[in-house]
C-alpha cells in the first residue's frame, strides 16, 4: 500500500507517493533527488542525515516522511540562496573544515539550526549543537574556528 505525502521542503512543495514506512531520508533522497542529505548508520548514530523540521535539527533517517506532511523542512539543498553560499559554507571553505565531506552536511544544518535561535554562541554551545554529529576527518577543530570566524569576527 502507498499513500500520497505532500512535502514543503525548502519552500517547495512535493507531491509524493510512498509507502507509508519509509524515512524522510530516503524520500528526500530517492524520491526528491535531494542527496545532500547522507546516509552514514540509517540507525541515528552519526547525524550525516541531519534536516531542520519545524526549527529543529532531526536525524532524517529516524523520522518517518509521513510525518513530515505539513512541516516546514530545510535541507542542506536550500542553505545557499540566490547562487551565494551561506555564511557557515563559506566559512568552512576559507578554514579548510571539510575534508572527505560526508558528515558536512549534517554539520552544517545543526549549525544553522543553532545561529537562527544564537548568533553568538559559546565554543561548548557550538559542541553541544553538534553534539550528534559525527566526523571522521576533520579533528573538529577547524569547524569551531569556521563557526568563530563568522560569530566572533576579529
Ligand atoms: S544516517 Fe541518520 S544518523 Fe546516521
Ligand atoms: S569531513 Fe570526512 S567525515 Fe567529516
């Protein structure tokens, strides 16, 4: 059995058919033809599939597409706007924070999340916000200077 789904993802709307158990993940993924979104575990260990529903950063891979009808998703897809990279993306790229870039993604949809609600938040906020976020690159520290470049100028 599939059901129709109506997804509002970036300020678009979607008209999907799926069966009633499968992921936001692998909707945005293979129905959407939005990959930005990565699939490292589908168990919600590793936060490679990190959106923002309604405001809030969710494992894709753990919320059900169904129950994102009517909800406003943001995916790393619509973080750049009108062709400019978003201030977190351009930051990574000047501070050299991305390496394999699989988990960047994610990374940055927990840090957008968390400068919407506090532009300037503190190096254990920044932790705490990417928290759920798994890297296995990078040693972090370069993604905390990305953040600092653009929340503590100077
Ligand atoms: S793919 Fe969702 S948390 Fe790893
Ligand atoms: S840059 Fe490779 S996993 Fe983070």
């Amino acid at each position: 059995m599939k059901i129709p789904v109506t997804l509002k993802v970036n300020g678009e709307t979607y008209e999907v058919v799926i069966a009633p158990y499968r992921t936001l993940l692998d909707v945005l993924r293979e129905e959407l033809r939005l990959t930005g979104s990565k699939k490292g575990c589908d168990v919600g260990d590793c936060g490679a599939c990190t959106v923002i529903l309604d405001g809030k950063p969710v494992n894709s891979c753990l919320v059900i597409a169904a129950t994102a009808e009517g909800r406003e998703i943001q995916t790393i897809e619509g973080l750049a706007q009108n062709g400019k990279l978003h201030p977190l993306q351009e930051a990574f790229v000047k501070e050299g924070a991305v390496q394999c870039g699989f988990c960047t993604p994610g990374i940055l949809m927990s840090l957008k999340s968390l400068l919407d609600k506090n532009p300037t938040p503190t190096r254990d906020e920044v932790k705490t916000a990417m928290g759920g976020n798994l890297c296995r690159c990078t040693g972090y520290s370069k993604m905390f200077k990305a953040v600092e470049s653009i929340t503590r100028p100077g």
